[in-house]
C-alpha cells in the first residue's frame, strides 16, 4: 500500500498587505457656515491601509481597511483670520482582484467609510466651530503595473476612492451648536447624499521601490471634495506629495516556530 501525507511544504499562509505614509500638503478650504471665503494654507497626514484576503477558499476577494489622520492651518486671502482643521476617515471594504494582462494587477469594489473633522474660525464669534460628520458607501480600486528592473520589482501603483450613496450633517446657516444639541433643534441638519449633492475623489499615485530590506513608495496625492446642503456650497482641497512604506506580513505566535513558507499575498 501507498500511503500520502501532505506535507507541511504544500500549506498555504495568507499574507496581509500593510502599507502606510506620511504626507505634506497644500489645502484649500470653502465653509459658507463659518466664512464666505476661501481659505488657503498647508497640512500634514498619515494614512494607512492594510488588505487581505476574506476567505482562504476564494482568493480573487480581498478585504481592506483604510484610515487617515490630517492637520492643517489655512488663511483668508487677505490674511486676517485662520481656519484650524483636524481630521480623519475610517473605512472598511470588499475588493476583486483581476489580471487584464501581464504585470497588471487590478483591484476594484466597494468601501463604506466614516469622515470626521473639526474645523475653528476664531474671529466668528457666534459660531466659531463647525463639524464634518458624513458616512459614505464608495466605488475604490487600487491598480498596480509591475516594472522588472535591475533585477527586481518595481511597481507604479494608482488608487483610488470616490462617495456614490450616503448621509452626512450640515446644519442650516446661522443654527448654533447649542441650539442644535442643548436644545435639540436639528432641523435640517441631516441629508442623504448622493452624486448630485456630493462629488469627490480621493487616491495617490505613487512608485513602488524595493530596497534591500524594505520597500518604500513615493508619490503624490489627491483629495477633492464638494458637498451642497441648505443652500450653501462646501469645498475640501488637498494635494501634495507622500512618502511611505509597505509590506507584507504575517502573525504567528511560539518561541519554537519558525518562519513559514509558500506565502500568498493579498496583492499577487
């Protein structure tokens, strides 16, 4: 008799796809509930994603969780007041991977997310402060061409998100905070967003370059937003360059383990 066993040569791991970077910006900012101005100025930020694979069973599917963290300060053209801004955005999504040709991978689904930020105009004294609030179900993708040079693996890699379907909160002009929540006076104040309310487009193009122990990215990035509600019109603009690393990893645990082999990655 012929007895087989597997052998542990042939078990898969499955890989999570981590990349992360920091940004230098430049913004602009258009809030008719603070200002009827516009105001320009320079951020900072870090963003992160990390992807995987849903089910070991199917692994044209992925998952991927993506989130940043931003800060900046923009002026008024005439340079007598300042808007402070801090945000951040958090999503989670469903991807399917395809391989139109070779050394093109591309990776497109669906994302819901959540975006908050705060921003303070000191010199409006009634209303100093105004909250971005929205939850938003997005078309995203991630595109990567592979470029073998000097012996490895470089890569240009494009992503992208864009808001098809949500909710968000944009109180009426004038309407304070206090009236809103001490006196819970919320007319108006929520609205279902869809592309003929809110328009925008987030993503980075970036290269893709292998070190001898790390892989670093370079590149640019892209986030433009426009929102109406209440009779008031809402830009975001920020574009600048980011620098940043990525990695595959894998998590396993005992001091009597050793590096498994045969890895599958999320981004292969």
């Amino acid at each position: 008799m012929l007895a087989k066993a597997q052998s542990t040569d042939d078990k898969k791991y499955f890989l999570s796809s981590e990349a992360n970077a920091y940004s230098f910006s430049t913004l602009s900012f258009s809030d008719p509930y603070l200002s009827p101005m516009t105001y320009n100025g320079i951020g900072i930020g870090y963003s992160g994603s990390v992807r995987g694979f849903l089910t070991e069973k199917k692994l044209r599917i992925t998952s991927v969780y993506k989130y940043n963290f931003n800060a900046g300060i923009a002026l008024n053209k005439a340079y007598t007041s300042d808007i402070l801004y801090l945000g951040g955005n958090y999503g989670w999504g469903i991807e399917y991977k395809l391989k139109p040709f070779q050394g093109l991978k591309v990776q497109v689904g669906g994302l819901w997310d959540v975006d908050l930020g705060m921003k303070n105009l000191e010199r409006n004294i009634n209303n100093p402060v105004n909250m971005d609030l929205s939850t938003n179900l997005n078309l995203s993708g991630l595109l990567r061409y592979d470029i073998p040079l000097w012996h490895r693996n470089f890569q240009l890699q494009l992503s992208f998100q864009t808001p098809i379907v949500g909710y968000m909160f944009v109180p009426r002009a004038g309407a304070s905070y206090y009236e809103m929540f001490e006196l819970g006076n919320l007319q108006d104040a929520f609205h279902f967003t869809s592309i003929h309310n809110k328009r925008g487009l987030s993503g980075d193009f970036t290269i893709v370059v292998p070190f001898r122990r790390s892989v670093w990215r370079f590149g640019l990035q892209l986030d433009k937003l426009r929102y109406k509600a209440n009779n008031m019109v809402f830009d975001r603009s920020n574009f600048g360059l980011i620098i940043g690393t990525t990695m595959d990893a894998i998590r396993f645990g005992g001091t009597k383990k050793v590096v498994p082999q045969n890895f599958i990655s999320p981004v292969e």
